[in-house]
C-alpha cells in the first residue's frame, strides 16, 4: 500500500507537525529541520481529526473512522488518554470531527450515529439540563433545485433558511416541552400557543399510519382545499404569515435602487 496522507495539523507554537497516514499511523516531525520524532501508534483506521490545544504545545488530540479517540503528547510521543466510541447494540461510531473548547477544559466530537460527545473536568450536571436527543422535525424533509440550481424545500418551495423555525423532537419524532422550544434560534420570543408542538396521526400513500409533528392549531376537516398532511398544512399556514409579515415589512420601508439579486423566491 502507497502510504498517503489524510489530514496534517500543527502544534500550538509550531515547533511539531503532526501528520495522519494510511496505515494509521500519525507521525511527529520537527517542523524546522523536518526530522521525523515519534511514530503515534494506536488507531486502527484512517484518521481524519487532528486538533492542537488551544495554548499547551504538548498535547494534540487525534479521532478516527476506528471510534478512537486519543489524547497525546507529542514532546514524548506517548498517550495520556485514550475513549472507544461503542454504542450499544451498534458496534462503534466512527468520530467525524472534534473541538476544543476555548479554556482548553473541555473538547466535543460528533459521530457516525450523530452523537455528540462532550469531554472534560467536573460533572455532567448541567447538561443533564437538555434532553439525551434533540432533532429539528424538518431534519429529513425533501429538497430540490430551482432553474437558477438555488435549493429550495420541495413542499413549500421557499429556500430552507426563510422556513418558520421548526419544533425539537426526539429520534422517534416526539415533541420536545415548550421550554426547549424556545431553544430554537426565532421561537425565543414566541408566543406560548406557538411552542407547543402535538403529534398528528397521517396516512401515507401506501396506507401506513404515520406520526408527525404539528402545531397547536390544527386545519379544520371540513375547509375546503385540505392539505393531505396536517404537518405540511400547518408548515403552509406559518409560511404564509411569515411572508405577511415581510411584505408588510417591506411595504413600510423607504423605496429605493436595488442593487444585485436576492435569493429566488416561488409562490
């Protein structure tokens, strides 16, 4: 096999570079005389997370496609902690990126599974705070492109980033209580009525009974021109009012030349 290298990272004052093979081992040289220092051994994968601390030149934190997530010191070139990322019932999650926090105290990762793992000193009280799983209702909704190659959401044509904020759910779909609704950048402010999301039972095409999320107003049976599904009705009816909104908005702004282009926009 051609050795390659998958990722390169210097140390906090420069003195070390850092490099990931594919053999999987991570090599130590001296950034001023290329002099190779330490072989890292211990991951069984190709690695492609190489982070500095933030202010010790010691230390370097590697992760991988293996689930391994290593702690070193690259003066000595020796491990000083070591976390497998395995999953109950799933083998183990191959970790895709890693952070360190600012204070060097602590350092988050995400994984294949979509974890996020957050490590450091003292307790984890206070993220026991926040549920276990938090997922936005529009994670896995369709999306499209317009003539202009613009991505669009395929229901309401609008451009993802002008959707009304979406609901927490947990993996299975279920809302989240109203006070972490309000963690939602734009529901901050929301009104109590518009943060209490409830499931709705729908019919798929091939008649499987399906949960969904949906707003506390729900679309009355008998109005004429009824969505199929609740959930896209109610995404329908807060779009609207948001493009109220910025119409009038606009409306009441001092007109004037516009200079370039907008994203494109379908009714």
């Amino acid at each position: 096999m051609k050795p390659k290298v998958t990722m390169i990272a210097w140390n906090q004052n420069d003195n070390y570079v850092v490099t990931a093979v594919n053999n999987h081992l991570l090599k130590v040289w001296n950034s001023s005389t290329g002099q190779l220092l330490h072989d890292l051994v211990g991951h069984a994968d190709e690695v492609f997370v190489l982070e500095t601390h933030p202010f010790d030149c010691r230390i370097m934190l590697s992760a991988g496609h293996d689930g391994n997530i290593f702690i070193w010191d690259i003066t000595k070139g020796t491990k000083t902690k070591h976390y497998f990322n395995m999953i109950e019932g799933q083998g183990h999650g191959a970790v895709f990126d890693c952070k360190f926090s600012p204070d060097g105290q602590h350092f988050a990762c995400t994984d294949s599974h979509g974890h996020l793992l957050i490590f450091g000193f003292g307790c984890s009280r206070p993220y026991e705070k926040i549920p276990d799983q938090m997922f936005f209702h529009t994670d896995y909704r369709p999306l499209i492109r317009d003539s202009n190659n613009y991505v669009l959401d395929e229901q309401t044509q609008q451009a993802p980033h002008l959707m009304p904020p979406p609901f927490l759910v947990d993996v299975d779909g279920n809302p989240h209580p109203t006070k972490y609704q309000r963690l939602v950048p734009g529901r901050e402010n929301c009104a109590d009525e518009h943060l209490i999301p409830q499931l709705g039972y729908v019919a798929t095409s091939d008649g499987e009974v399906v949960e969904q999320v949906i707003g506390q107003q729900t679309v009355d049976q008998d109005e004429p021109g009824l969505e199929p599904s609740i959930l896209d009705g109610m995404i329908r009816q807060l779009q609207l009012e948001q493009d109220q909104r910025t119409a009038a908005e606009q409306e009441s702004a001092p007109s004037g030349p516009q200079n370039g282009e907008g994203t494109p926009r379908r009714g």
